[in-house]
C-alpha cells in the first residue's frame, strides 16, 4: 500500500491528482490518501480528508512508500520507521502555500537515503515505481546488516569472474 498525507491545513491537488493518476494505471497497488479539505474527486485512491493520530500511525505503519508534502511531522515519522518517502514540496508560485518554505526543507531531506524529492507528476511517477521495486526487492540479512540481492549478484559476479587471485 501506499499511503500520501498532505496535511489537513491547504490543499494540494497537484500532487493528489498525480497520485490518482498513477493509481489508475496500477490498479493492484492500493493507495491510500490523508488529502485534507478539497473540492477535487479522485476515482483510483481512497481519500480521507482527515484522520486522528493511531489512524494515521496504522496507515504508516502498512505503507510500503510514504508520499508527501514536505511536512515535518510525516518527514519525522517516516523516518523514524525507516519507511522510504517520497516528497513533492508544496510551491509558492503555484499558490499552494505562501512561501517556498517546504522547497527548503525538502532539499535538505534529499540528502538521506531514504528521501527522494519529486517537483511534478512525472517524476512522482518514476520515483514510485522505484520505491515500490526497492522495498519489494528481497534481501539477505546478517549480523546487524542488510544486503539488497542487487548488490549479492554484483558481489557473486565479481567472485566468479576469474578475478580472484590477482592483487
């Protein structure tokens, strides 16, 4: 599942519409969205203007990919569950909030591992289905760490090419 919050304070149709748009076209992925008051429709999501706080929690907790304003609170609860989240910044010049604020905070957030930064539908897009490949993708654990099986092949092909024994 994927789960999207854009806040309860403005709306934020430019990003719920690329969502939708998206949901449309991946009828198997459910997703699911805290969209806030809005007078725009969505026919390929489940939207719910507003949820209190163990709601919410439960919705994270299922995601697979958290998609989002750049709102500290969901950044702060994506992270602390290591969820991969998606950011799309809400923008002055599109009317969606006052100032570029969120433009700010989302660059910032860009630099950990788990953040990616989108500015329009398409990109949504592609960083969707990358996110949903990443999380999907199975991997091999240790002793205190995680291996993706992309990086296991990388390893075994490297140790069965022939290479070994020269330094």
């Amino acid at each position: 599942m994927i789960f999207a919050t854009v806040g309860t304070q403005l709306p934020f149709d430019r990003l719920l519409l690329a969502l939708d748009t998206w949901a449309g076209l991946h009828p198997k992925v459910p997703v699911v969205a805290q969209t806030g008051q809005t007078s725009a429709r969505y026919s390929h999501l489940t939207a719910i203007p507003q949820m209190d706080q163990d709601r919410f929690a439960d919705h994270v907790s299922k995601a697979r990919v958290i998609v989002a304003h750049a709102g500290m609170g969901t950044i702060l609860t994506a992270l602390e569950l290591g969820k991969p989240l998606i950011l799309m910044p809400r923008r002055a010049d599109f009317s969606e909030h006052r100032n570029d604020h969120q433009r700010d905070t989302a660059a910032e957030m860009a630099r950990l591992s788990t953040v990616t930064v989108v500015e329009d539908s398409a990109s949504l897009c592609s960083a969707l289905m990358l996110a949903l490949d990443q999380a999907s993708a199975p991997t091999l654990k240790g002793d205190g760490g995680v291996a993706s099986a992309s990086l296991l092949d990388a390893l075994r092909g490297f140790i069965w090419s022939g290479e070994r024994g020269r330094a």
